[in-house]
C-alpha cells in the first residue's frame, strides 16, 4: 500500500515497490513521505505506531518547528531535525519565470546546494538500516521532503519518471492540505498558487539539472560529502530482489 489515511495527515505515503538499480526493487515500510507530524493526535495515533517507526527526519525551518510543534514523543522514537538552509520563496530573484514546473524546479535546486548539508545529512540518516522504518517529513511533504526522498530513490536507481510521478502524487493531498492550513493559517489564501502545484515536470526538470552538473545523483551526493560506505548501505537495507 503505497498512501496511509490518517485522519490529521493528509500526504502520508510509502516509497517503497519502485523498481531500481539491477532489477531490484525499494523494499516496502522502510522508508515513509509525509507532511508535518506535529498534527499527529490520538485519531492518528495507532495508525501511526502501527508502522512500527524508529525514526523521524523533520526538515522544516526552526520558526515552524517553534510555531507548530514536533512529532509527539512514541517510545522508541528517534528525532532528528535536519533544516536544509534555503532562500524564502518571496525573496526569489526569479518570480517573473513564466514556466512553473521551471520556477520550483529552481527552488529544489536551491535546496540542494544551499541546503546540501542536511539533505546529505537525511540520506545518512536513511541509509542506516538500524534506523528503519524512517519518516522523512517538512509542512505539505511536498517539496523539501520531495527533494529528499527523489535524492534517495536516484541513488536507489529509480527511473527519474517513477521519481516525478511519485512526487506529483502529491497534488491528490493538496486541497484538503490547503483547507486546513487555510483555517489555521489565513495568509495562506493569498499564497501563490505555484507554491502549492507539484507537477511531474518540476521534478523532471530539478533532476536534469543535477545529471548535467554532476553526471548522476550519486555524484552529487558524493561531491557534497555523503560516503561512498553510506550509498552501499543505502542499496543494502533498501533494494531487495523481486519475488
């Protein structure tokens, strides 16, 4: 099962069953997408711990960690809050980018330079075995936990068209994301509307650029200091034979 209906999440998924390096496969309930887990209360509860999660990755910016609070404190929960260092969508000097998919393609690419340390940082997290099942989660789950988890499944091997059209799954959440956050957040209604699309094309597009920079995702990760020991851990604990 590849999306989990918990009553106060609303972009929960698993990575796992996407074909990657040698014909193998992402093994399933190792690896799980979401967005913010502070709203995790006792309707969500059990449906959450019945995954058996060791480990949770929070990439929001520390104003939104004080604002909304963490993932509540399970037993035998680890907590690590990872903050990839990125410019303020307002502040972007290219707001006049006619293309969206371009446009937050180019936001992803700021994350992976500016935030390259704690994106490096969660691949580390992720590719210790030990550490599984792991949730990797920001606000909307949609792009900082994108680029994490399309950084991950490239070095898996994954077909960047699996990765893009696993991001863009996404958009299935996005209005009953954005109906809440409208009640809790107002400003949000006068949110662009390009902050809330995830189209496949913008993680296509964000994927290309890093091949052309770097010949392979894996290179990326190893020229912004992942270990050469961390991506056959990765492979290790994460691909599996098909049945």
């Amino acid at each position: 099962m590849r999306s989990y209906d918990h009553p106060n999440l609303f972009n929960f998924r698993d990575l796992g069953g996407y074909r990657g390096r040698d014909g193998r496969t992402v093994r399933w309930r190792r690896l799980f997408r979401s967005d913010s887990l502070s709203r995790i209360d006792p309707a969500d509860a059990a449906s959450f711990t019945a995954l058996g999660v060791r480990t949770v990755i929070d990439l929001r910016r520390p104003r939104e960690v004080a604002r909304d609070g963490r993932v509540p404190e399970f037993a035998g929960l680890t907590y690590h809050h990872l903050h990839p260092e990125h410019a303020e969508w307002e502040d972007a000097t290219d707001n006049d980018e006619p293309s969206d998919a371009r446009w937050l393609a180019n936001r992803y690419l700021d994350l992976a330079y500016g935030g390259a340390a704690a994106m490096v940082a969660a691949v580390a997290v992720i590719a210790e075995a030990d550490n599984a099942p792991v949730v990797v989660h920001c606000v909307a789950g949609k792009d900082r936990t994108g680029v994490v988890a399309a950084l991950t499944l490239a070095a898996l091997g994954v077909n960047e068209r699996d990765i893009a059209e696993d991001y863009a799954l996404t958009a299935a959440a996005t209005d009953r994301f954005t109906e809440h956050m409208r009640r809790v957040n107002p400003e949000m209604a006068t949110m662009p509307a390009r902050y809330l699309m995830s189209p496949a094309e913008a993680m296509l597009l964000f994927l290309g650029d890093l091949h052309r920079r770097h010949g392979s995702v894996r290179a990326y990760l190893l020229e912004s200091g992942l270990s050469e020991a961390h991506l056959a851990a990765l492979d290790a604990h994460l691909l599996e034979d098909p049945a």
